[in-house]
C-alpha cells in the first residue's frame, strides 16, 4: 500500500521546522524527510530517501529501535555516531498491520542526562518482567550489571554474584566447565562482534543443578576491553523433557535398525497412524511425514487391489479374536511401479473386549523372490548370506586342515563390511526418487571397482551394501574399507545434479565369538550404527 505523501501547506510547514520529521513505510524503508535531516546528519537528502532507516542506526542499536526504544546512536556523515531521540507514531490497517510510521528526530548530546535516566527506568522496569537473567560482564571485572531475577532463579543475591569477578565459573557444573570456558574464552579474545549461545548447568544456592540456556552477544569496540551482553533462561524442564526424548528415540531406533523392518503404532480410536522412518522406505514414500490421520485408508492405497481382500480378511480375523497376531505378504504399491513384495504383521491391544490400538512391523520380501537386485544388478540378500555361511564353514575348518603352500590365516580369513549411505534420505526428498535411484546405481560401480574379483558386493535393502572380503585379515579389511570410503566420497553427476554423498562403513573380522551368518551381520551392523552416530567413516566392531 503506498504511504501518502503531506499536502502542500502541510509540506511548507515541514520545510521550515528545525526538528527532523521523518517517516517510514513498514519495512523501515525512509519514503519521507524534511530539509533539518540534511542540516543535522549532513547526509544528503536525495541520497537518504529509499534507504532503511536501520542502515544509519549504530549495530548494537538496532534491535533496540525495532522494539520501541525511542534513543539510539545514528550514524552522521562525519562518520560518528550520535545520541538521537526518534518517538515514532504508527499507522496500521483494519487487522492492526503496520502500514508505515512517522516521528521527529532530536540530537540529544546536550539534553542526555533526564533522557536517559528515563530511559533506563523504562529498561529497568522492563526487566522486571523478562522470565530470565541480563547480564553484562567484562574480563577482570566480572558482571557490570545484573538484573534481580538472579535471587528468584538461582537463589543468589546480585551483591553476592557481583562480588566475586569468578562467581559465574565458579558455580557452572563441574561436567560442562571445560565447554563454556572455551566459549567464554573465544569470546574475550574475539576481533569482531558476534553473537553466540550456550547451554550448561548451574549450581544453585540451595544445591539444585539447573538447566541455563545463555543467548549472548559479545560486544568488540575499538579502545575498550572486551564485553559481552546476554539473557540466562532456567530450560530445566525442557532439558530434562529433551533427554528422555532423546533415550526413547536412540532405543526406538537401535531397535529398529536391528530389525530391518519398519515399524508401525496405530490408534484404532483416532484413527491415526505413526510408521517409522524405514517403514516409509520400504514402501518408497520418504517424504510424506510419519503420521497419517486416516490410518487405514493410508494402508489401502499401499496394497495391490489383487491382494486387498486377503489382507483385509486376516486383519478382520484378528480383530474379531480368531488369531492371536496376524501375519500376512501382499504386494506394495510402489512410487517406482516396481512389484514389491511385503510382510505386515502385527498384534492388537483391547480394552474390554474392544481394539484400541495395534502395533507392529513391515519388512521388505522382495529378495526372496531373487538373488540378484533388479536396479543396481547386484547380488541380493541371499547370496549373500549362502557366500558368507560357506566362508564361516571354510573358518571354522582351517584349524584341522595344513597346507604347506599356503598360510591358512591368509586364506581362510575373512571381514564382512555394512555401508549405509549419509544423506540418501535427504537426496531422494530434495532431488527426487529418480535422482536417489540412479545414485544407487552409480554407488553399486565403484563399490565393484573398490574390491577384489573374488570379493562379494550386494545390495541388502534401501542404501544398505555389504561387502565380504575373502582372505583379509583385520589391517588389510580396515585399508579396504578406507579406500572404499574414499571412492564413495568423490561427489557424483547425475544429470544436471552434483550430489555428494558418503558412507558410514562398519567392519567385523572373522572370529571364534561368532558362529552363524546372523551374529556377523548384527556385528557388521553394530560396528556401522556407530561409525554413523559418531560421524567416523569406518568403526571396526570389537566384539
């Protein structure tokens, strides 16, 4: 909406007045000043008109002037800054959106004593109400200020804190110490402003350990030490609430990564379901969010209208307390149009007699129906799995077998490597499955041309790859592993798209603690979850 401009007699009136008026639309933008602009800044006019009126306003003053505060530093064509008084008026619509705002300017070098001694009342009693600590402090000195809610928060007196230049150190928790003195340390040294956060526990009076979240900014300017400003928040109840959150969530997904399968809870009384993240994968709908408001017509859409009844009747049958679980493979309408055989299982709770909520898993049968993976033409799940059982075969009899030719070590040892892809959900989400599925392919190349002709590449689901490294002992499968490591991590063309994506590569080596081809995948798999939650590359499972 365009800000009107003053009529004529007004604009003559303006001209002639020694104060600034100015006006801005709502974005600060400056679409109106008068000639005592350019007499108190000296910044020309036509210069200054279209500009934001935030660009000649002192940085640190910045977020002051956006909240209300009528006195700032402005920056004058001298290249100082001066105190300034600006009590802007706001015009707004029907809905209370700010339309533009109009005020006059003042210096107030001459008259700053009464105006800020009103302002900082103003500010001091605007603390008053913040849920949380202002504070000031420089190095040496300790907190310059510091607002009384320290005594409701913490229990500790402002005369008590400021007393002692250490205090604030002295009272962090011993575990997060360490951490916040290398914040705090930055930040005394620091060559320019910025602004930071922190989060660590506190020690309060009455000895209770309290969740602070500091949001701060360090203030650098010529000729002065450093200082920095900040807002401590008590973020017990969140942090504790954030924890357990973040246990629940490691178990759910330590638990369902061990499986494999998707995992699905669903509320027969809402209606709504929650399926976990491989769940979606299986059936190729990573982007569509884990709850679905209508449950039910969310699976429907999913089966194959061949295989509709029959899974509608072992639900039923379920439901109706004719079986204990339910247990039945349909084939999955998936995005790529590719038949996709699945298992959906599960177990019902009732509450007097009633279904009240379900539970259960999805796992992926379309290997069973090949060896061999249809997009990257790798060897599948099974044989895999008939590879690895013979090498385990061929391990477990080297101890009764002598050849004088060649050193049983070297020939009957063997590593099994898991690789999951960093980032794949995140290329399929943004670039699309088409994207996602010829980076598979191009992922299946190089893993070939990583290894040995006698080594075994397969695709076990999704972005999972194993890899069985035949006549390798732990330093030479730890060296191959990097390698492939390496080539994985060289960025990938795909069409018009540069797409980066590495690997997270767990290693387990053939050993007397593990018998069947289950225990070295669980291993293999292990030793990968926690290279990818440590960020490591390759981990080597230790057994």
């Amino acid at each position: 909406m365009a800000v009107p401009s003053p009529s004529t007699s007004h604009e003559q009136l303006l001209q002639l007045l020694p104060e600034v008026v100015l006006q801005t639309d709502a974005a600060w933008i400056i679409t109106y000043l008068n000639p005592a602009w350019q007499k108190l800044t000296s910044h020309p006019l036509n210069e200054t008109l279209g500009r934001s009126l935030l660009d000649f306003v002192h940085p640190d003053d910045k977020g002051t002037v956006r909240s209300g505060m009528p006195v700032f530093r402005l920056h004058f064509a001298n290249a100082d800054y001066r105190w300034v008084r600006l009590q802007l008026q706001s015009e707004t619509d029907a809905e209370e959106r700010v339309l533009s705002r109009q005020g006059t300017l003042i210096e107030i070098t001459d008259v700053t004593e009464n105006v800020l001694v009103e302002v900082r009342q103003r500010f001091l009693r605007l603390l008053e109400t913040i849920d949380g600590v202002v504070w000031e402090a420089e190095r040496g000195v300790g907190n310059t200020f510091l607002s009384t809610q320290v005594e409701r928060l913490f229990g500790y007196t402002v005369e008590e804190w400021r007393s002692d230049p250490g205090f604030w150190r002295a009272h962090v928790h011993p575990d997060d110490i360490a951490a916040a003195l290398v914040i705090d340390e930055a930040a005394y040294n620091a060559t320019h402003s910025y602004a930071y956060e922190m989060s660590y526990r506190l020690m309060a009076k009455s000895g209770k350990v309290i969740w602070v979240r500091d949001l701060c900014r360090v203030i650098v300017e010529e000729g002065r030490p450093n200082r920095m400003i900040g807002l401590m928040i008590d973020v017990s109840e969140q942090k504790h609430t954030e924890l357990e959150l973040v246990k629940s969530d490691n178990r759910y997904a330590l638990a369902t990564r061990g499986s494999n399968d998707g995992i699905w809870d669903w509320n027969l009384q809402t209606d709504v379901l929650h399926v976990s993240q491989r769940f979606q994968e299986i059936v190729g709908l990573s982007g569509y969010g884990d709850l679905h408001d209508g449950g039910w017509h969310f699976l429907q859409q999913l089966i194959d209208t061949d295989d509709l009844e029959r899974v509608q009747a072992a639900y039923r049958e379920h439901l109706e307390g004719k079986r204990p679980n339910f247990s039945v493979d349909f084939r999955a309408r998936h995005p790529s149009r590719r038949v996709m055989w699945v298992n959906w299982r599960g177990v019902a709770h009732f509450e007097q007699g009633v279904a009240v909520r379900m539970a259960g898993s999805l796992s992926d049968l379309a290997e069973r129906s090949s060896s061999y993976d249809s997009l990257t033409n790798l060897p599948g799940r099974p044989l895999f799995r008939d590879r690895l059982e013979h090498a385990i075969a061929l391990q477990k009899e080297s101890p009764t077998k002598y050849d004088p030719v060649r050193d049983q070590n070297e020939t009957t040892n063997f590593a099994v490597l898991l690789l999951d892809l960093d980032g794949f959900k995140a290329v399929n989400d943004t670039l699309g499955h088409h994207v996602g599925d010829a980076l598979l392919e191009q992922v299946a190349r190089r893993l070939e041309s990583s290894v040995r002709a006698t080594d075994l590449v397969a695709r076990m689901s999704g972005d999972e790859f194993n890899v069985l490294l035949e006549s390798a002992d732990q330093t030479r499968a730890m060296a191959r592993a990097k390698q492939i490591a390496d080539a994985l991590s060289i960025p990938y063309q795909i069409g018009a798209n540069t797409v980066t994506c590495r690997a997270s590569i767990g290693v387990v080596c053939s050993q007397a603690a593990l018998v069947t081809t289950d225990d070295y995948l669980r291993a293999a798999d292990t030793a990968m979850y926690h290279a990818k939650s440590n960020r490591l590359g390759v981990y080597v499972f230790a057994g």
